[in-house]
C-alpha cells in the first residue's frame, strides 16, 4: 500500500488530524481551495505590436515578456509606452495596445 503525505501552511478543518485521506479525497480538496483562493500573479496581458513602417510584421503576444523577448527590449521601457508616460513610438516604430485590459 502506497501512502502520500499532505502538508499544509493553513489548517485543515475538514479532516480530522489523524484521518488518512484517499488520493481521491486530497485532489476534491485541492481543488475546493483552488476555487476560494485567486493566485497572486495578475492574467497575463495580451498586447497588439503594430509597426508603423511595415504592417506585416504586426504581431499579438501573449504577454509583455514574450513581446520584449521578440524585440530584444526592456520591460519598463516598453510598459512606458503602453502606459503613455513615454511618447511616440518604441524605437520609431512599435506601437503597442494592450488588447485585454
């Protein structure tokens, strides 16, 4: 008989201490709290790369990472621009708009 062992940060009221749970009843649970807590990280935002000089190279990434991975750039800089704390466009030539906001 295989055995798993569950360890928590926060207690857990619906079990008692010494009860052994089937692999059955920890995902039930596990997925009861996937629903009550919300991750920590923000969704991903979609964005719109659009190229002034050219648009066949307009592009929608899935996040500012993989868009400043693509063009090799900086994340602040780029957030800058989308934000309009930077004016014109990144490199003379991105413009970029946040699809998802």
């Amino acid at each position: 008989m295989v055995r798993f062992v569950f360890f928590s940060l926060e207690p857990i009221t619906e079990i008692e201490q010494e009860k052994y749970l089937t692999l059955d009843e920890i995902k039930d649970l596990i997925d009861r709290y996937r629903i009550i807590y919300k991750p920590l990280q923000p969704k991903a935002r979609k964005i719109l790369a659009e190229n002034i000089l050219d648009s066949k190279l307009n592009v929608t990434f899935d996040s500012l990472n993989e868009l400043a991975n693509t063009l090799k750039g900086d994340k602040a800089t780029i957030r800058g621009y989308m934000d309009g704390t930077k004016k014109g466009y990144y490199r003379k030539q991105w413009k970029f708009t946040e699809l998802n906001p």
